[in-house]
C-alpha cells in the first residue's frame, strides 16, 4: 500500500526534499515508518494512519484521486521532509483533514438516483408540514429579547450562528421562522450534495468565484500609499514570535501583504455587494406589494415565504422532486447580476481599496465605518428604506425583527488559503459588512451542516495570527469598549416525533398501548433523537438504517476501528461516553464530533470554546453503531483504540469504578446474542430472553448455574441496544413508568452517581410480545460495580440473609443476624413489585487463581421476600468469568481495557482526597482517628496509623463517580 501510494503523489519517483534520488521501496517504506512516530496531537492518530485512511478507498478501488486532496497530501510530505516546525506539519495536516472533509459533499450518501430522490422528497414534504414550536418559541424571544434590550448596541452584530449537529432541524426552523417573519434565505450548498432546502447555485458560484487575473495587478498594486502595519509582532502567534527573528517576520509580512490584501478587498466586495443588492431587490417587491391588500407583516411574510419555497412537482410531471420556484430562481439571479456589478465597481475603487491599507482588523473597520466613501453609508440608507417600507404593514410585537437574512451552509463562505487551509475571510467580511446595520430591526442567521464552530463561532481566547485576511474581527469600535457577540442559538428539541404523539389524548393512549414487539420497528425508533429520522421513514424507511451508518462515520467511506474519531462516535452512542472537559486537547475531539458525528451540543462558552456535548439516546444510532462494530474485527480493534487513543489519553471519563468497563460488557452481551443475524436480516429482532442474556455473559462453565434461577426471571425479555445516563437519583413513584420509558427506546440507564445500592438498571418485560403492552408486567435487572481487590457480597449489601443456590457451599445460608435490611431504608425503590429482582454484582478488581475458594460465579436467592432478589455475584473481570469477551473476539483486549477504563484508588490517594475536608459529611472522614484508639505506650505508632488508614479505606471508600465538570485530567 505505502508504495503505490507514493507512486499516486510523486508519479515520477522522486519529491522534493524527500529522497536523493530515486525512491525506491525500502526508502518509501523508510518514509512512512518516520511518519508513524509523529502523533498529531488532538487528532488523536498518526500522520501514516490519517495518509493512508484519508486515501484508501481511493487506491484500492483503483479511483482518480481527486486533485485538491493530492495537492493537499503532496504538501504535507513536503512539509514534514523540510524538517518544518511542528506547527507547520500540523497546519499542513490539518489542510489534508480539511479537504478530505470538504469532499463531503461531493460524496454520494445514496447508492442509487432514486433513492436519493426519495430521501430529497422525504425532507421536503417533512418541511411542509406542521412545525414543532418549541425551537421556534426559544428563537423568537432570543431575538426579541436582544432586539428590545437597551443593551443592543454593545453588540457586534444582530447575527445568530445555529450551532448543531446534522439533523437536528437548523433549516427547518429558520424556515418556520420564515413564515411569520420577512424572510431573505439563501442556501449555499453544493450541486452535487445531497441535502434540503434545495441549493441556490446562483448565489453559491458568485461568493465562490475569485479575481480575474485583469483585476488582480491592479488590486494588488494600489494605491500604494504607507501601508500600516501591526505593532511590534505581539499579533502572531507565540510560537512565529520565539522561532522568527522580529526583521524576518517583518519582512515576510510585507511581502505577503499585497496578496492578502487582494483577499481582503475581494471578500468585502463580496459582502458588500451581496447583500446591499439583496436588500435592493426585496425592497423593490416589498414597494411593489401594497399594505392595504396583504395587511399585516406575517401575511406579507408568509406571501413571500411560498413565493421562494420550492415548486411542488404533479402527478404528470413524474418527479418525485420539487425544484426551485421561478421566483426564487429569477431573484437570485437578478442578486447576482446587482452584487457583481457592485463588487467590481468596488474594486476598480482606489477609495474603497485605501479603506484596507493596514493589516490592523480593527483598522479596517474604523475605516469603513468613519470613511466619507458611499458604501456603507448607501447600505445603511437603503436598510433605512427597507424597514421603513416594512413597517407600513401591520405587526404585532415591534420587537420582532422587520426582516431576517438566513445563510443556509454558511461553511461555504469559508475559503481556501494558500496553504490549503480553510480561512474565514469572506464569513468574517460578510460578519463585519452586518455589523454596520446595528440600528435597524434586521437580523442575520447563520445555519451550517457541518458546523465548522472554530470559524463560525471562534473562543474569545483564540490568538489572531496577525493575517487580517483570515483573523476573527476584533470587535473594537471606533471608540468605547469591545462589542460583545450574541452566543450561538443551540436549543433544537429532540424525540419531537415521539412529543407529537403524546399532546394529544387519543394519540397518547394509542402510543401507550403500543405491543412490545413493536419497539424495534423503524417507525417507533424513528420517534426518538433528532427530527432527520422521522422525516426520512414517513416516505422511506429503509433509507434511514443506511442512512444513519454513513452519518455516524461523518457521510464518507466506511467505519475505522482505528479512527478516533469513528470510535469515539460510535462507542458514545452505545456506552455513553463524556468528554473531560478539563483536558484542553479534548476540545478538537468535541468539536469533530459535533461538526461530523453527531454529537449534541449543550452549551457553550463564547470565552473558552470549551462545549459540553452529549449523545442523546437514539435508538437509530445505537443500532447503526452496532452494526459497524459487529462486522469482525471492529469491535477488539474499536476497544484498542478507545484505550489507547481516548482512555489513555485523558480525552473521555471513565469512572471511578469501572462503570464504563460494565457498560461494555452488558452492551458486548447483547451484540454476542444479535451479531449472529445481524448482516443477514434487514429488520433485525431485538428483542432476546433474559436466559439468552446471562448465559451469552458468563463464561459455558457458569451455564449451569444460570439455570437455577427463578423461571419467572429468565422468560423476561430484553432490548436493550444502548446506555442513557441520569443525573437524579431514583425514587420509587417514577420507577415503573422509566421502566417502560426505557424499553420503548430499547435503553439500559447509567444511574446517578452515589447510590450505594445499584449502579445500572435494566429493565425486562414479562407480557406477550404482541398484546398492549402492561408496564404492571415489567421486572428490573440492578447492576452493582465493585473494584476492589476484597470481594463483598449480597448479604453485607443488602442487610439481610441469603441462601446459595449453587454452586453449593458448606452452608446453605449465612448464620449471621441482621438488624435493619436496606430495602426499609430510602436506598431501595423497588419494594412495591410483584416481579422478581434480578441482581448482578460485579467484583471486577477481585482476581480469581487456583488458590481461590469463592468460586468465579455464584448464584444466591434471598430469604425475604416481596420481592425475592435472585443475585449473580461474579469475581473477576477476564474471560474465565465473562464469556461473551471470547465470543466477540475482545479476549485480547479486555485486559487493557479494563486497566483503561478504571480507576484504582490507594492509601495515597484516599490521604490526598481528604483535603477536600467536606467532600464527605461524616466526621470520620476528616478525623480517621475516630475509626480507631490512638496507639497505646509501646505500640508502633507508625503501623498501627497505617492500619487504621487501611481501615478507614476499606470501611468508607465506595467508589463514587465524580462528577465529570470536577475531573482533572
């Protein structure tokens, strides 16, 4: 592979810089073996692994390289053979991530035309429907709330960036948002991509289109009056400033200072002459539209909202497919006759290229706004106009904007540089054309598939580079203090589906009573995540499985156990993964998985950057992640590179435990029961016994045991897919409605942490499959973590006696008295069923040999009833114990995992953590002393402090997971 990828780059054999001479296979393979010992920091993967996974398909298939990517991977090799800086090689990779993921869009996500038709028709006849108000109610008083505020003008713009991930309904609600409110929407997306709203080529070639090589002298060249420049070099990054000499790095601005300033001027000629002809053309039809006939500012709205939405084909046309209405067609059109005509004047403008003399964003700005030259002023005079015509029509809140311009794809207005990196330039130009329209009641969203949140929404702490012509604006006005920005808008519900059925009575009742064996339709599990999977099933559900696979994987090419970025997706859909926040190179993780995998951002913080993201429970997804991590070998590899990649790192929580080490495990059970079928069926049954569940757990020579326990239990069945944690603890009126919760969404729970009783529920059904379903017939599986080297056991948990049920001891039943049992305390809200309790405790940290006596797994009943707690108590975390790890092949891989995945604590540890003085109430966490007298006269003092530490570990350390916003690294 290594070489005929290198023949691909260098056809020739030869690079340069590279090799003396000809390349022949012991030099490449030399090559790339130097490549793999450089680790690319927050990509979390090797410089030969993202080569040769970014070009694979590519080679194997015997496909033409696309010649951007191979520029861009040319560039990189070169980089890294120049013994360049570390940064150097890193922006170089960072091109090549770049492009690979602009290829995106011109990667077919359907097999077939018809088939991506019928996925265009689903979105479409979704958007005409009904719209879900709660996003649109968050929207409205954001804006409303920000537009009456007096504080409006200490802001930069009257602009919003929709920041989320794919599928969450940005478009869709910037179009609801449409028909009440004014509306200038353009869709920038590519042709060649598959997607809705329909794409506005018009629009999409003029902002991509670049100087002609007539314009460019010129622009370059003049006027050549003083440039100004930054001060100093405190504008470049620190590592420019150590590595650079101050004349060097003078010298070279200079010398690139006529190219960006060509960008400069050409973006904001751009900006300028988009939307100034944008506004002149609305204003045009707004004039042309009489208030006495249409009324109010929602009717005008909603008139123009069906003017520019897509035409909807008939039953002659044969057309599964709207196209774009003539009107829009004809609109764009005439913007971009108006906004060429406007950026060449602006360009053949001596006085306009002066206002970009200085490589100072802030200077820039102050030019344009305090500038005598017509630009900006025309373009406020002509917002003045446009509002002032709006306003002749009826309006209800004068706090809702008069109009709203939408740039759908926004990631479009970012640009390449000349180092094959993406630059901002033209959003930034755009960004600060609108900041001039502060006082007039016009609003700007922002809307992007691929988020792209490090240009659209940049950390206030990220350095400039001191390259004005890709740098953030600064956001210093003429004079006073830095403008503030408004924060992304991230309030995008989901399980709207599922919401939908449950306002209403009789839909309600009709959901409720939903048969078991309906769960696993891809018509129920649509209900639940985001909205793209409800539009998808109502015209074509067996687009949505497929669908959903691709997705995960970012929309290209197919699932990499060795990428991070894949696993990390398709194990946090699974086990719940979080990232640790405190760990700044976890910030790129986040923000990948956001952008391309599906994560959901929460909130988010304008000075860091620093996001907190989940992956909500969808049902969709977790079985697509199946899927991928089924087909041999994913899984044992997926597990290496959680390990080695994540764990090991520091990017993702583990616990304090071994919660996630059991989440694996209760997950890798239900993939070793339906991964034998998993391929072959298209709709897969999820559904299995709890019978099927045990015995596929524990190793073949624990089968027996199983058998032994009450047949009432092992009937009950499962569907359990994935994991979906809560932050509250349970209490007993909430417990049989969360059980049916979860198994209509096929869901096992991660409970709150701290709760000395359970650690996971897992809830089994014990109706018939296709009668109405009856949560009274629901029954509990409890799961309790231990990872301590001391095996506990039922009895010591509960309170009360157990009796071994095999294998058999040499007592039936412990001969111990105990006072209170827990379940009459607060710790146990499970009392009021009928069903049988099904407990497994997990000794994880006990090690099992030939010496031991307590055998590996242990079945045990309990002597009180209502209800009777059947217990599994397994030793031990290997394959001796757990079968389902050979089964699934991870035999090799579960040690490293579970070393990962947990976390020991020492008498170190336990003396250090005391300095939290009231991390724990009880005074005898503060004073151990209180465990035990002190030493006697003759007694060594030192071993007897050291076994009353021991004590105190062993009575008082449970374990607790922390809380995740508290890790450090």
């Amino acid at each position: 592979m290594a070489t005929k990828v290198f023949d691909i780059f260098f056809p020739d054999g030869r690079a340069n810089n590279i090799f003396e001479g000809r390349a022949t296979p012991d030099r490449i393979k030399h090559f790339f073996a130097l490549l793999r010992h450089i680790d690319m920091r927050d990509h979390h993967q090797t410089l030969t692994d993202a080569v040769h996974r970014r070009i694979r398909e590519y080679v194997r298939d015997d496909k033409p390289i696309p010649e951007e990517l191979k520029s861009r991977c040319s560039y990189l090799f070169n980089t890294l053979a120049q013994k360049s800086s570390p940064d150097e090689i890193f922006a170089a990779f960072e091109a090549m991530l770049e492009q690979s993921s602009s290829l995106k869009g011109h990667v077919k996500e359907f097999s077939s035309e018809s088939q991506a038709e019928q996925a265009i028709a689903s979105l479409e006849e979704d958007f005409r429907g009904p719209y879900f108000p709660d996003a649109l109610d968050a929207l409205r008083h954001t804006v409303t709330s920000y537009e009456s505020s007096d504080n409006i003008k200490s802001y930069y713009s009257k602009s919003i960036p929709f920041i989320q991930s794919s599928g969450m309904g940005k478009s869709r609600l910037a179009d609801a948002f449409g028909r009440e409110t004014p509306m200038i929407n353009f869709v920038l997306r590519d042709e060649k991509s598959t997607g809705y709203p329909l794409p506005d080529s018009e629009i999409v070639s003029f902002v991509r289109q670049q100087p002609t090589d007539n314009q460019r002298p010129s622009v370059m060249s003049s006027p050549s009056s003083k440039v100004k420049q930054l001060q100093g070099t405190s504008s470049l990054p620190a590592d420019s400033q150590q590595t650079a000499p101050p004349s060097s790095a003078a010298s070279n601005r200079s010398k690139e200072f006529p190219e960006r300033k060509l960008k400069v001027i050409w973006n904001h000629s751009t900006a300028m002459g988009l939307i100034y002809a944008c506004f002149e053309h609305f204003d045009g039809w707004v004039e042309s539209e009489p208030s006495a006939n249409i009324g109010s500012l929602e009717e005008l709205a909603v008139k123009r909202h069906r003017m520019m939405a897509p035409h909807t084909p008939d039953n002659n046309e044969g057309a599964a497919v709207g196209k774009r209405s003539g009107s829009r067609i004809k609109f764009c059109q005439d913007v971009v006759d108006r906004a060429r005509q406007i950026r060449d004047e602006l360009v053949d403008s001596k006085e306009w290229r002066s206002l970009f003399n200085s490589e100072d964003a802030s200077e820039v700005r102050k030019n344009l706004a305090n500038s005598d030259t017509k630009p900006v002023k025309d373009l406020q005079t002509l917002a003045k106009s446009l509002t002032e015509n709006l306003s002749k029509f009826r309006h209800g809140d004068s706090s809702l904007p008069r109009v709203v311009v939408v740039f759908d794809e926004a990631a479009t207005l970012l640009e390449l540089d000349g180092e094959f990196r993406l630059s901002p330039g033209l959003y930034v130009a755009v960004n600060r054309i609108i900041s001039f329209l502060r006082s007039y009641p016009i609003w700007f969203f922002f809307l992007s598939t691929e988020s792209k949140i490090q240009y659209l929404f940049p950390a206030d702490v990220a350095e400039p580079s001191g390259n004005h012509a890709a740098d953030r604006p600064t956001r210093w006005p003429s004079e006073g203090e830095k403008l503030l920005r408004i924060p992304p808008f991230l309030a995008f519900p989901i399980d709207i589906g599922l919401r939908r059925r449950m306002q209403f009575f009789a839909s309600r009742t009709e959901e409720m009573m939903k048969p078991f064996s309906s769960f696993t339709e891809i018509g129920h599990m649509a209900m639940y995540g985001r909205p793209l999977w409800m539009a998808y099933q109502k015209t074509s559900a067996e687009l949505v499985e497929p669908l959903a696979m691709r997705k995960l994987v970012g929309g290209v090419g197919e699932y990499d156990s060795s990428n991070a970025d894949h696993v990390f997706a398709a194990l946090s859909f699974r086990l719940s993964l979080d990232v640790i926040l405190q760990n700044p190179r976890a910030a790129a993780l986040n923000g990948s998985a956001v952008d391309s995998y599906m994560r959901v951002v929460i909130s988010m913080d304008p000075v860091s950057g620093a996001m907190d993201t989940i992956t909500p429970s969808e049902p969709i997804l977790a079985v697509a992640a199946m899927k991928h991590l089924c087909k041999d070998p994913n899984w044992k590899r997926s597990v290496s590179t959680l390990c080695t990649k994540l764990l090991e790192k520091g990017l993702v929580e583990k616990g304090t435990k071994g919660e996630l080490f059991t989440r694996w495990i209760l997950v890798l059970v239900t993939d070793a029961i339906r991964s034998k079928t998993l391929m072959s069926v298209p709709d897969i049954k999820i559904n299995f016994t709890v019978h099927d569940f045990l015995r596929n757990m524990y190793s073949k020579e624990h089968h027996k045991l199983i058998d032994e326990i009450d047949p009432h239990v092992l009937r009950g069945k499962l569907n359990f897919s994935h994991f979906i944690p809560t932050e509250e603890t349970l209490y007993l009126s909430v417990v049989p409605s969360l059980c049916r919760e979860l198994l209509r969404r096929g869901a096992a729970m991660q409970l709150a942490p701290h709760q000395p009783t359970y650690d996971q529920l897992i809830p089994y059904y014990c109706g018939e499959d296709d009668e109405p379903f009856d949560k009274s017939k629901c029954g509990v599986i409890l799961v309790q973590d231990k990872n301590k080297t001391v095996a506990t056991t039922p009895e010591s948990i509960f309170q009360e006696s157990f009796t071994t049920v095999a294998p058999k001891g040499p007592k039936s039943a412990s001969s111990k008295t105990y006072g209170k049992s827990l379940r009459e305390g607060p710790y146990f809200v499970f009392n009021d069923f009928d069903k049988p309790i099904l407990f497994l405790l997990f000794d994880l940290g006990v090690l099992q040999s030939d010496q031991s006596t307590a055998p590996a797994v242990q079945v045990l009943r309990s002597n009180k009833t209502s209800p009777t707690v059947w217990t599994v108590h397994s030793r031990g975390h290997g394959p001796e114990t757990f079968g389902c790890v050979t089964s699934m092949g991870c035999k090799d891989a579960v040690e490293k995992f579970f070393l990962s995945a947990t976390l020991t604590k020492s008498l170190h540890d336990v003396i250090s953590s005391r300095n939290r003085q009231y991390r724990k109430l009880d005074p005898k966490f503060r004073y151990p002393e209180l465990e035990t007298e002190y030493p006697t006269e003759g007694q060594s003092a030192s071993k007897t402090g050291t076994r009353r530490f021991r004590t105190f570990f062993q009575k008082n350390e449970k374990g607790e997971r922390s809380d995740k916003k508290r890790r450090v690294a």
